[in-house]
C-alpha cells in the first residue's frame, strides 16, 4: 500500500509567530477593521454596562456585521465576556476584576 498523502501536496511547514501576526493584522485590515478601531474600542468597552452589535455599529460609525467581528475579537481576547448568546443578538459584557 502506499503512503496516505495526495499526490502533489507539499508538507506543511511550521509558521513563525511573526508571520502568523502579520497575518493576524492583515486579516483585520482586510476584514474593514483598522487596528486604531480596535484600540479606541478596547479603552470605551469597559465603560459600557452592555454592548451589541447594534449598540457598538452606532457608536462607531460602522456595519453592523463588522461591529459583530470587532466584539467577536474583543471577546477572544478576553476583554468582554459572551452573556446571552442568540443567532441574532449577542450580548457581551465588560470582564470585571
């Protein structure tokens, strides 16, 4: 028998962190999100009692789907936290402590 791998497929190589954060801001420039949004965002959230897409698009002037990945980054990162979870309306809370 022979080996599992397709025919023509090169292995993977592995990526240097400084490649993957490369990737990583480029994604996010690519995704309409510039990382001073991401910043200012970071500094306003922890003063909100609550956010939803709706609520963060209004703020900062953006689509709500991209207010939808701006908040599914920040919860990612660990600065606001999933509360109740809906296909419709997430809503995030600040992360206390």
């Amino acid at each position: 028998m022979a080996s599992k791998e397709p025919k023509g497929r090169k292995p993977r190589k592995v990526e240097r962190a400084a490649e993957v954060k490369g990737a990583y801001v480029t994604a996010l420039v690519e995704a309409g999100l510039a990382p001073d949004l991401i910043e200012k965002a970071r500094r306003d959230v922890v003063k909100e009692k609550y956010l939803t897409p709706f609520r963060v698009a209004q703020k900062y002037s953006i689509k709500v789907s991209a207010a939808r990945r701006l908040l599914k980054i920040l919860a990612d990162e660990g600065v606001i936290t999933l509360y109740s979870s809906s296909r419709r309306i997430p809503i995030y809370v600040p992360k206390t402590g």
